[in-house]
C-alpha cells in the first residue's frame, strides 16, 4: 500500500474507531470548519440500547438530523439497513442530502441512490420514509431513526406499524423539539419511565453555550409559548385544550390589560 493511501487508511480506521471523531470531521464537511460535538451529541452517537430507543427533546436547530444521519452512517458502514421516517417528503430528502454529504467523507462508495435512498458498497441501505401517505412495507430493519418525531401526523400508527420491521436487538433513536404534549413523542417523555430500554435525553437551547446568540435572539422574536417549546423543550398542551395556548397568548393585548388579560 502506498504511503498516501495509508495514511487515508489509517485516518478513515481512527474515526471508525471514535464515532465521536467521526462525527465531528461530518460537522467540518458541512460547515466548512472545525467543529466539536455537545455532550447530548457525543451521548447519542454512543447510545447503545439493543431491543430499545434512544429519545433526543432538544432545541431547535441544535444538530439533531445530524446525529440521526451520523447514525445512518455508521450503520451503512456495518452493511446494515437504516429506515428513517420523517413528517414529509421534504425532511426525507434533508435527511439523506445529508448521509450523502457525510459519506464523501468515508471510504465507502455509493451503489445506487435516489433522493430518499443510498445504497452503499458495504452492502448498507439508508431509506427515508415520510410519515405522511407512507407505504413502508416489506423492509427488514437493523436500525429505525424517527426525525422531527413530535411532528408525524398519525404518528402512532406509522411507528406502530414500522417497530415490527426491526431485527431482534435493532435499535431506535427518536428525536424532535417538543410540539404539545398530545403525541407519541411527548407520551415517551411524560408517561414512560426512563429504563435499559428507554434512554431520554433532554437538552434545552439554554444549556447549549454556542448556542447563546441565537437563543438571545429567538427570546426577542418567539412568543413566550413558542419559546418555552422550541427552545426550552416544555411539553405545552395543545390540542386537548379548547384554544391553544399559542392563539390565547397571540390573541392577547400587551397593553389593554383591563380588556384581556395576559395569562
Ligand atoms: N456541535 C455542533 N457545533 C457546531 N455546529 C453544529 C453542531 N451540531 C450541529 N451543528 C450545525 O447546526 C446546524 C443545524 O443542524 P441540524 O442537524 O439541521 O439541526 P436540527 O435537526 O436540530 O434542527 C447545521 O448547520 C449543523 O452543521
Ligand atoms: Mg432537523
């Protein structure tokens, strides 16, 4: 073996052997720069709950799809199958834009891909499904990823009808921003007790330092409902009340106290 080719050989063995590594060089492919992966992040790329799930509540836009591509990844690199369910079309070609953006930064070598699809020369498949009209049948999974979890429209259904598809001892990695606490997202939350199976991790916006700027900024554009959901991760109730809180919140006077009251 050349010199050169060792050392990619060597460089592409180390971040096989640090997922954390390999993260991070996914990061400086998409950003253009140096990048270091948050504890929540540097935790769910580790996660290994055989036969469970992993469930990410954390701010928005805090590098979520990230680690759910990162996980894609790193299964394509075992040669197994990945299916990852998004709320809509649009989020499953996100999502795979970016496994393909990460895999130009392995040595692995793309067989055949579409706009939701990438098969590897590992033998590897990545499929990303949306929850909205999805006909997800026939496969057999090794591993289930579900983006924007809280925001999948028959979302008990479409997960219920896709676990059956995952192998003895696959794994799940949900994550999403908190929307109401009316769904299958929040209920893993609020109802289930956290055990081997179910690892919960929960980050808000104001726990993520390199964050602060944009949390600033969103405390100034947001409403105090939508900021404590989006950015503080509070399951607020939604559709179970007869308003939402949102519309009382937007519907009330910040001056005419007398009128209607602020809540
Ligand atoms: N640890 C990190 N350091 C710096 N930038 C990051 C980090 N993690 C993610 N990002 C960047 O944040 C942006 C949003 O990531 P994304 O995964 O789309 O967020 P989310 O799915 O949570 O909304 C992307 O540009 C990504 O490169
Ligand atoms: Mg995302």
């Amino acid at each position: 073996m050349p010199f050169d080719a060792l050392d990619t050989w060597l460089t592409d063995l180390e971040r096989r052997l640090d997922p954390v590594a390999q993260f991070e060089h996914f990061l400086s492919l998409e950003l253009g720069r140096a990048a270091t992966a948050d504890e929540w992040q540097r935790q769910a790329i580790l996660s290994d709950v055989p036969g469970g799930a992993t469930a990410m509540r954390i701010c928005r836009q805090a590098g979520k799809s990230c680690v759910l591509a990162t996980r894609g990844v790193m299964a394509l690199e075992r040669g197994e199958v990945t299916i990852c369910l998004a709320p809509a079309e649009r989020q499953t070609r996100e999502i795979t834009r970016k496994v393909a953006t990460y895999l130009r930064g392995t040595t692995m070598t793309v067989e055949r891909s579409t706009m939701t699809e990438i098969e590897t020369n590992t033998g590897g498949r990545f499929i990303a499904v949306p929850a909205s009209g999805a006909t997800i049948r026939g496969f057999t999974a090794d591993q289930l990823l579900v983006d924007e979890c809280a925001y999948l429209t028959n979302d008990e259904e479409v997960i219920t009808a896709v676990l059956p598809m995952l192998k003895d001892g696959g794994q799940v990695f949900y994550a999403s921003t908190p929307a109401g606490k009316n769904n299958f997202f929040a209920r893993l939350f609020l109802d289930t007790k956290p055990s081997d199976a179910l690892r919960l991790l929960t980050v808000r916006g104001t726990q993520i330092p390199r964050m602060a700027a944009k949390v600033e900024r969103l405390r100034t554009q947001l409403s105090q409902t939508k900021f404590r959901q989006e950015v503080e991760c509070e399951f607020i109730a939604d559709g179970q009340a007869y308003f939402d809180l949102s519309v009382i919140e937007a519907a009330t006077s910040k001056t005419e106290a007398a009128i209607v009251p602020k809540f």
